[in-house]
C-alpha cells in the first residue's frame, strides 16, 4: 500500500477520518557578513525570483561577486561568509547563468520555480485538536501530567522510565526548525529559549519579539514538534521526552507553507551561532521533493543546505530530519517523484534518490528518522531504506492499523497546539521530534561529548527491531513494503527504536 500522495510531504492523510500531519519551518539570529549592503526589501515583482550564490567560504564576498550579482541584475539580501552562501533577489530570467559563469562562483540556482511573493495558497491540514472537556476530563496517576496516559509514544520509547532518573539539563537546547513556535503555551513557557530563537524565512534573521511564532492562519506543526520534545512536565497537559530542556522556534516556513532554501540556510546558520545542541526538521525544502545533482539549480540548493547544516554539526549540533512520508524505499534504485516542483506545476520525473536527494534529512551526517506506530512497526506511510533510515521513533498510525493500548485512546501522537491547545498529529515529522528529544537526554548524560558521540551513542542504545516481515499494514494481502538488512540494521528502522532510558542511565 502506498501512502496517498499530500501536497507537501510531511503530511499524512490518515484513513478513517483521523487527523493530518504537517511539518515545515525555520529562521537565525545571525548578522548578516554583507554589512555595506543594503537590507533588500522582499521584492513585490511577477517575475523575481530568489537565488543562492554559492562562493568559496571563510573570506567574505569578494567585490567582485557582489559587483557581479548587480550587474546580473541581482539584489543581495543577505550574505552568509562563513559558509559561502549569498541570497539574492532577481527578476532576470538568466540570472543563474549569468552568474555562474563569474570567477569564484561556485553554484548558483534559483530556490524557487514561483515568482514572489508566492501565489500558492493550500490547506495544510488540521490536527485532531482536544476539546476544552476533553483537557478537563484528564486524570492520570500520581508523577505524570494529566494529559500523560494518552501519551503511548513515551513508554514505546521508555520516556517514561527515563523521566523517573532525569529530565534533560536546563543547558540543553533543541531548536525546532519548522512553522514557528508558539512559546506563550504553557506547557512550552517553562522551558522556551528567547536567545536561541528567530524568524528565518526571508533568508536573513528577524529577532523582533515574537517573530519565531506562527500567525493565525499557519501551520500548528512547529508547536506540536516543540511540546512533543520538551513540553514541560508541571501538572499541565502533556509531557514531553526530554522535559527539562530548553527549545526553541527557528520559523523558516512561509505563510503559504513553503520551506525555501535561503530560510532553512539562515535557520541552521542562526542554530550554530547561537548554541543549540540539536536541530529538529521535520520538513523537506522546497520546491522539490528530490534536488538532482546534474541540474545546476538544484545542485545550488543542495550545496548551500549542505553548508549550512554541516556548519551546524561543526558549532556542536545534532541535527535530526523526519524521513517523509509517501512509504518510499529511499534506497531503491529509483522513484517517481510527481510533486516536483511544489510551488508552480509539478509533473511525473524518475529519480535515483542516491542522486537526488531529499535534503536536509539525505545530507550527510545528518539523522534520518523513520516512523513507527503504536504496535511498535513501520507506520504505513513511513519512507524507509537500508543505509538512509538510521533510527526509528513513534510517528502514529492510524488506529485501524496499529491501535494503542489502553488507556490511550488514538494511534496518533499528541502534541501542544497554539492558543494553549493540545491535539493528535501523525507522520515522520512527529518520529523524528523523539530522536531530537533522546539525542537532548544524551547531551544532558554527557554533557562534552560531541555530535558524533552523541549520535554513536543514540545509535548504540537503540533497542535493535528485526524486519518486520511480511509487512502487510492493511491487511489486505498485499506486501505493502519490503525491509532489507538485520535485526541489528535494516531499512525500516535503521539501528533500532530510539531508548530513551538507556540516554539518561548510559
């Protein structure tokens, strides 16, 4: 069975009416290198497009690139020298050419296929959000919130057990790189870091206070990732898996919900100067699904996200991505992409994905999350592959699937909402949230280590799951999906099912 195919692809269209799950965002705190150049105002013109600029990093923009770009017929936004990436707005069709022809242009490639602003408008979806009485209802034993017992992911992880030894170090922080954060909920009050946290989605930071939240009319996914993480255990609502630590909102998604390419790159870059521990994106950058490293502009977006999140690492970040959601064998020797591009007219196209890549979660060194549900197997919609999943978490299911014991209720995962809210969402943007949360209570444990330590460790303490085989989710007669690999490393889920006791007690 193949997942059926959302617009954007951290959403998961659950069957038998149960919510949809959503994931985007991002944003820095960085002061833009390019300091002589004039801020660009976010070009209002039918035909301008956004672009990276790619240059040799650690020397700052020569002036002659910048005397370039204008002669192009480009305007720089901002210029990120410590990793070589330049953001410009141009309404010149040939701008990418033109400027990868100049000496010490590295890349160049247009991060978008719609004019900006852009056009698109689409329904993202909504959350099974709890009803007022629902909330009121709650009761849970003595030591857990009320909103706890309905929480089957934490015991599928041992969160649970984990919380009885430790609750995180208030000197952690993870940043939720997504559709904004809403740090007034009081579930995520407690431990929200003000520093650590920005709007990005211009491509340069916005540190005005509040910026980092999502509007009215926005996606909820930023929030719902930032309580599944660290909602705060203080006998309000739910729990998160690592309670005690700080989190952040880095707000890279647009209102129309695109992830662009300059947005994601400010928010890893505002991450490492800004002392997060670990990055959560449980998000794909836009407009394609997959960035093809023959076709020069996809090559740009895939050079300057790579910059940044390698930048990020390098600054002491683990960053953690979700693996999508449309059940794809991500090791495979190609795949039908009919998303692409997401932003004007997308059509059929046959990729390799060892060639193509789903950037951030298929960068290098970055942590790729599948999901499970709550029988403790691949979620029906969960992207796999022997080699590219590396750890598994729960993301939720449909209830028809994988139904939770009692006293929860949904096989999806509960999560804050803006406006003080709680609701279910299901997806690998809801797995990978718990690998950020046991990477957070690994940091805590040890303190010193390093990202590659913490991820051996992560690695290591993951409880090993064989393949699950057959696997047939609907039960219909069908393979759904085919696991290669070991019990101790497969392609649906990687080194095991994230341990979140091991974390605090190893």
């Amino acid at each position: 069975m193949t997942a059926p195919h959302a617009r954007y692809r951290r959403a998961v269209a659950i069957p038998a009416g149960m919510a949809v799950a959503t994931a985007l965002a991002f944003l820095p705190n960085t002061t833009a290198s390019a300091a002589d150049e004039a801020p660009a105002p976010v070009s209002s013109d039918a035909t301008s497009l956004s672009y990276v600029v790619n240059v040799k990093p650690g020397h700052g923009t020569s002036a002659y690139v910048k005397k370039a770009v204008g002669k192009a017929g480009g305007t720089i936004v901002t210029s990120y020298d410590q990793i070589g990436v330049i953001v410009v707005h141009s309404s010149n069709p040939d701008f990418a050419k033109s400027i990868r022809k100049v000496r010490w242009v590295q890349s160049a490639g247009a991060t978008r296929t719609a004019p900006l602003p852009t056009a698109v408008t689409a329904d993202l979806g909504t959350p099974k959000a709890l009803s007022a009485a629902e909330v009121a209802r709650a009761e849970a034993p003595a030591g857990q919130d009320p909103l706890e017992p309905q929480q089957w992911d934490l015991p599928a992880i041992k969160a649970d057990k984990a919380h009885e030894k430790s609750l995180g170090s208030k000197k952690v922080t993870v940043a939720v790189i997504d559709t904004g954060v809403d740090d007034t909920h009081p579930d995520i009050a407690p431990n929200f870091d003000r520093k650590a946290s920005v709007n990005c989605v211009s491509g340069k930071p916005d540190t005005s206070d509040g910026a980092w939240r999502p509007g009215a009319a926005e996606s909820p996914h930023g929030t719902h990732v930032a309580g599944e993480i660290a909602a705060a255990k203080n006998g309000v609502g739910m729990t998160g898996v690592a309670p005690g630590v700080k989190v952040s909102g880095i707000k890279v998604s647009n209102p129309d919900g695109f992830f662009y390419t300059e947005a994601v790159v400010c928010g890893f870059v505002w991450a490492a100067e800004h002392g997060v521990d670990v990055t959560n994106n449980s998000y794909y950058t836009d407009p394609w699904y997959f960035n093809c490293k023959n076709d020069p502009d996809q090559k740009a977006l895939l050079d300057a996200v790579g910059r940044a999140s390698r930048y990020a690492e390098k600054k002491g970040a683990v960053n953690v991505a979700a693996a999508g959601n449309e059940n794809y064998d991500l090791a495979s020797d190609e795949i039908t992409d009919p998303s692409s591009p997401n932003d004007s007219t997308p059509g059929d196209r046959v990729v390799d994905p060892s060639k193509c890549l789903d950037i951030p979660t298929q960068l290098p060194g970055v942590v790729t999350v599948a999901a499970t549900g709550a029988k403790g197997i691949k979620s029906s919609f969960s992207n796999y592959g022997l080699g590219v999943a590396d750890i598994a978490a729960p993301g939720g299911d449909s209830t028809a699937y994988q139904k939770p014991d009692a006293p929860a209720t949904s096989g999806l995962i509960l999560g804050t909402l803006p406006g003080g809210k709680w609701g279910y969402m299901a997806g690998t943007s809801m797995a990978s949230p718990h690998v950020a949360g046991v990477a957070a209570l690994i940091k805590s444990t040890h303190p010193y280590a390093s990202p590659a330590l913490v991820k051996a460790l992560l690695y290591a303490e993951a409880d090993a799951t064989p393949c699950t085989d057959p696997y047939d989710i609907d039960a219909d007669g069908k393979i759904d999906a085919v696991c290669e690999g070991s019990k101790n490393r497969n392609g649906f889920y990687g080194w095991g099912i994230a341990d979140a006791l091991d974390a605090v007690t190893k």
